[in-house]
C-alpha cells in the first residue's frame, strides 16, 4: 500500500498569493485518509474545465467538484476507515 500525507498550513501566505488558487477557506482543523487510486481516476475528468472545488472533514467523503460554463460535475469518495481493534 502506497501511502501519502499531504499537510495543509493555512497559515501559510502563499497560498493566498497563489494565482491558481481563487479561494482558500478553513473552517476547522480536519484529518481524513483516502484512497489514492480512486482519487487519481477522479481527477482524470478534471483537465480543461475553469474550476476545482475540493472540499473535506474528518470522516466525511471527499467532494470533488469540476465546474465549466458548460456543465458541473460532483464526485464523491468515501474516506478509509482504520480498524482500531
């Protein structure tokens, strides 16, 4: 199993100041793991559209959202539960 932590510092100005970037909002610190694979393939339908909207909490899906002047596509993964036993 491949595993990757991706660590996000809001705190961080760069990514205020980051062009690609148009809205950065953090409501509450959050931890949730998700399969790579399955994210992968989800973000293959993401080139050429305007906007990505990627939204998350702990424990809860993923909602991947790809927005054009043409249509809107929602994508949902659930997160990967450890057993604790």
């Amino acid at each position: 199993m491949i595993q990757v932590e991706v660590i996000i510092d809001a705190s961080e100005s760069q990514l205020y100041d980051n062009p690609s970037i148009s809205k950065f909002e953090v409501t509450a610190d959050s931890q949730a793991i998700y399969a790579l694979k399955y994210l992968s393939d989800m973000t293959k339908a993401v080139s050429g559209y305007a906007t990505i909207d990627i939204e998350y909490s702990t424990d809860m899906p993923l909602k991947l959202g790809i927005h054009s002047a043409e249509s809107e596509l929602d994508f949902y993964l659930a997160p990967r539960i450890e057993g604790g036993d």
